[in-house]
C-alpha cells in the first residue's frame, strides 16, 4: 500500500486523508470537506469496479514486471512504450501495488483540480477552448490505458504522476520564475514533462 495500512479501515483512511487535506488547502469547512471527500470516494469505488481495477491484486506492479516477459505481445509493446516515455520499474511499482482506492482517489482529486481551473477560466471570459488550454498548460494529463503517443502534448503514462509531482515541487521551489517560464515556452505541461525527460532533468 501506499499511504495507508490496516485494510479493514482503509476506506475510512483514505477519506479522512482528503478530507483534512481540502480543509487545510481550501479552508473547506469540516462539513463540506466531508461531504465532497465522501464523493470522491463513492465515484473513484464506482470507475474501479466498472473497469475492474478493484479486482487486481494488491502488488500488482510486482506481479507485471515478474512475468513481463510471459505476456502478450501487445502488452510487451505497451511496456515498451512506456519506457520510452520514461517510465522506469520503480514508476510501475509504486502505483500499481497501491491500493485501488488510494488510486482512484488520485485521480478523482486531479479532476478535481482542473476542474476548478477550467471554471475559473471561464469566469473570466475565456470560451470553453481557452479554458481547456489553459488547464492543459497547466496540469499533467494522465491516462492510466496508455497505448503510445502521436504528438509531445498527448496524455501521460499514469506512472510517471510520482516523479512528476516531485519533479514540479522541486522547481518551483529553488526558482519558481523560471519554473514558470519554461512551462509558458512549451504547447502544454505534457509537452513540458518530455522536454525534461528528454534532457535527463525528470
């Protein structure tokens, strides 16, 4: 697992997780913070039994990279790919053997954020367009069924969120202008990422 252990509670320590965390950077009431935690929750549990996710084992990465070479040729490509893209085991391991909802939770808390950003955009008159640029410039978008890429601004291998996250924390702190100017130089943060990767910076 990754944050949280003691599976019989997880659920409610994986709520608890978001809930003091949108009261601490949003000033959420505890209410609401409870209420919109509670949310995330039930849809994150309601996408990972529709696609299955909640029935893989729980060191799923492990089990991938100890039978990789057992798997089907479409699977050997995508891995590939994704390595291609930078990903590394160590990528594969810390999210696949996560538990599923701490996953879900990930995500749901990512939509969460672009959301708000591209309703704000909107408040500020940008069209639908502008916005969703904006939240493209601005935030990693990741797909957790990465088949490859045609151009630099397509979605993300989902296993490269950790070093992403690391990666971004890093630079805004030691120089948050330049941070800034890079990301304003290039199409979309996606477009941003591979850049790093490619010069050995992510």
């Amino acid at each position: 697992m990754g944050f949280f252990s003691s599976k019989s509670t997880i659920e409610q320590q994986i709520k608890d997780y978001y809930k003091q965390f949108l009261i601490a950077a949003f000033s959420s009431s505890e209410a609401n913070a409870e209420s919109f935690a509670s949310e995330m929750l039930q849809r994150a549990k309601a996408k990972a039994v529709a696609s299955g996710d909640d029935k893989l084992p729980q060191n799923f990465g492990d089990v991938m990279l100890s039978n990789e070479d057992k798997m089907t040729n479409d699977f050997k490509k995508i891995m590939l790919l994704k390595r291609k893209e930078g990903v590394r085991d160590e990528d594969i391991k810390w999210w696949w053997n996560m538990y599923y909802l701490e996953r879900g939770m990930m995500e749901e808390y990512d939509d969460f954020m672009k959301v708000t950003l591209f309703g704000n955009c909107i408040e500020k008159g940008m069209d639908k367009s502008m916005a969703l640029s904006e939240v493209k410039k601005y935030h990693p978008i990741y797909t957790d069924a990465y088949k490859g890429r045609e151009n630099i601004d397509d979605p993300l291998p989902i296993e490269l969120k950790n070093r992403i996250n690391q990666y971004t924390e890093k630079r805004a702190l030691e120089d948050a202008n330049q941070y800034k100017k890079d990301i304003l130089k290039a199409s979309s943060y996606n477009a941003f990422v591979r850049n790093e990767i490619e010069k050995g910076n992510l």
